[in-house]
C-alpha cells in the first residue's frame, strides 16, 4: 500500500526539557479526490522511545483541536468543517492512556466531504471547479491538517505538555463528469439554506453550525424502512449531504439506481454504504452481509478503519435512548457491525469499554 506519509513540522509551544514526544503519522485515502467525494484520515502516534508515552485518549473535531484546510498553490486556503452546535458544552475531561515503547495508537479517525455540499459555491471551490471546467487538466493543493494533544510525562499529571503539529501533503482535485457536476448541483439549488449549515461567527469559525438561529441541526424522516418513515441520520453521517433531504431516495432500490449511475469514488462509496445498510435493516437478507464483507475485504486500509468506527458509533448511538434513536435500528446495525468487527482496529475509550460489552457491540 502507497500511503503517503508526510510529516512537515512539529511546533512545541511549551517548555519541556527531556520529555520524549511521539512520532505522528498522517494516512488518508484517497489521494485523488473529485468534488462530493468522502476523505478519510487517521492520526497515529508512534512511540519510538524506550519508556512509555502517555497520551489525551479522545479528541473532539468541533472544538478546534483538530483543524483541516486546503492550500492552493496561490497560497489561498479553504477550510474544512465538522458540524457541533452553536454552543458548544464542556470537553469531558482529560484523560491518558498509555502508549508502550516501540507500540503505537490511532488518536484519531475522520472524514469529511470535499467539499462540504454547501461550499460548493464558495469563492475557493468556484475557482477551482472553473479551472477544472475550462483546462480538462486535474488541481493540485495541498492537505493540511493540524492537531493539539495533550500528554503527560511519564504519568504525572503536575507535567502535561500541551503542543501543536501540522501535516501538509498533497492532494490532487480532478473534475467528476459533466451529468454528475450537475447532478450535485442540482441537490445544492434543491436544498432550502434553512437545512444548510453555516460556519460558526468570528473571524476563525472552528466549526459549522444550523442557520438560522437554531440550536440543533433538523432530525427528518425522509426514507423507508419496512414501509416506515425513518432518518437518513441513522444510517449515513449526517453531515454528507452528498445527497441530503429533500434529495435523498426513498427506498434501498432508488439508492441502488443513485448508486450504480455513478462513476467509482468514494461519493459512490458512501452512497452504497447507506444502500446495503437501508437494504439489510429492510430485507433480513443475509446475502446482504456476503456483500459488504466481500467489499470491506478488499477496501483501502484507511478507508476501511474509519467506516467500521463510524459503524460501531452507530450501533452504539442507535441503542441509547428512543428520545433520538429508534432502538429497533439497532439489532441489524449490530449484526452488519459483527461482519466486519474484525477491521476495528480504533482504541475504545476505557470509560466506554463496559457499556459496549454491555450491549454486545465488542467482546
């Protein structure tokens, strides 16, 4: 596998004489990216010291410890935003885990769209997707993602280290074909800006956040399930857009359609994700399960981790609480989590180890 692995700085913004700092390892998939297409990306630490490293166990994406943005090689940027509530609640607090001499840990997985469906017309997309349009040739930019952890020197609390790096690699943009260009569009101009996020206030915004003065992004039953109404949300994450309501097809069979008149990307892929989930909570049908293990076998490594994790939290996230989930969702979530459960290879929070046990979501 040809991931790309591409360190450029490390800047250490406090004072810490003798304290060994991991290595940081940036893989994300794909290299190639086409407007609507899902980038996905883990964050790994590296202890290459003789004495353990002690490390923050969980990052939030909302609270700007994890910033992602493009860079033009005019030197303009675009950033890129996860979707938390316009007021933000208190991080939970800190905790360490530990990483072993010559070990390693995944700090953190993601994705996101390039672009968000929303940006689509920001002045940094209408550039690029014109340059596209006009010269046939692919863009470069560059990927830019940095991270602030926390660590702790060899378990004291009374030494925790706060510092910053940042990765820099590269990214190549080329344009999806012409009635696909359209089609995105189309879901864009379809789409009230009511059901559009925007980017937090301030001239830095972290974040993207409901319009129009809302608290919380809407909650829509805009698919079938059995012949129920049910939310797009509970099987896709819900900030991709990449169709959102009010255009989202109904029924597993119309996201089949969608699914096979699209050029092979990860829009696409995404796309048939959401259709074998809606078709195995629908149909049962086991054969459904055959499919997607077969498909995960031969997924990009990357790709594959960050799709089984978002996959548990949806298990997990379906059984808690019928106030926002639908609990009857969550035994044929379990069941498509069971088939590829092998590929988790994400740490579980310690503090949520015996709730998932509990529900029988890892052993």
């Amino acid at each position: 596998m040809n991931t790309l692995l591409l360190l450029l700085s490390m800047m250490v913004l406090q004072e810490s004489p003798g304290f060994p700092y991991p290595d940081f390892v940036l893989e994300y998939y794909p290299k190639t990216v086409m407007p609507g297409d899902t980038l996905y990306m883990k964050v790994v630490a590296k202890n290459p010291h003789d004495e353990s490293i002690y490390i923050q166990d969980h990052f939030l994406l909302t609270t700007g410890s994890i910033r992602i943005w493009l860079r033009d090689t005019e030197n303009q940027t675009q950033f890129l935003l996860f979707q938390g509530s316009p007021r933000q609640a208190d991080p939970p607090p800190l905790r360490f885990v530990e990483i072993k001499p010559e070990a390693s840990r995944i700090i953190h997985e993601m994705s996101i769209n390039v672009p968000p469906l929303e940006d689509l017309n920001e002045p940094f997309w209408e550039k690029h997707l014109k340059n596209l349009s006009e010269s046939q040739k692919e863009e470069r930019l560059s990927l830019c993602i940095s991270v602030i952890p926390h660590c702790v020197a060899y378990e004291r609390e009374y030494e925790r280290f706060h510092f910053q790096f940042t990765f820099e690699t590269p990214l190549v943009l080329k344009l999806r074909p012409e009635k696909e260009m359209v089609l995105i569009r189309n879901w864009l101009e379809n789409t009230p800006k009511e059901l559009l996020p925007i980017s937090s206030r301030g001239d830095n915004p972290i974040r993207k956040i409901p319009s129009g003065g809302r608290s919380t992004f809407p909650r829509i039953e805009n698919i079938l399930i059995k012949g129920e109404k049910a939310r797009q949300d509970q099987f896709m994450r819900d900030d991709n857009r990449y169709p959102g309501h009010p255009n989202s097809p109904e029924t597993w069979q119309s996201w089949q359609e969608l699914e096979e008149g699209l050029t092979p990307s990860t829009m696409r892929d995404e796309i048939r994700l959401m259709r074998i989930l809606m078709q195995y909570c629908d149909t049962d049908d086991v054969a459904v399960l055959n499919e997607f293990k077969d498909w995960f076998d031969g997924m990009n490594e990357v790709q594959r981790t960050v799709l089984v994790k978002s996959l548990r939290d949806q298990a997990s996230a379906t059984y808690v609480g019928a106030a926002d989930y639908d609990k009857k969702f969550f035994p044929p979530l379990l069941e498509v989590y069971k088939t590829i459960r092998e590929y988790d290879v994400v740490p579980v929070l310690e503090s949520n180890i015996k709730s998932l046990q509990d529900r029988g979501i890892i052993e």
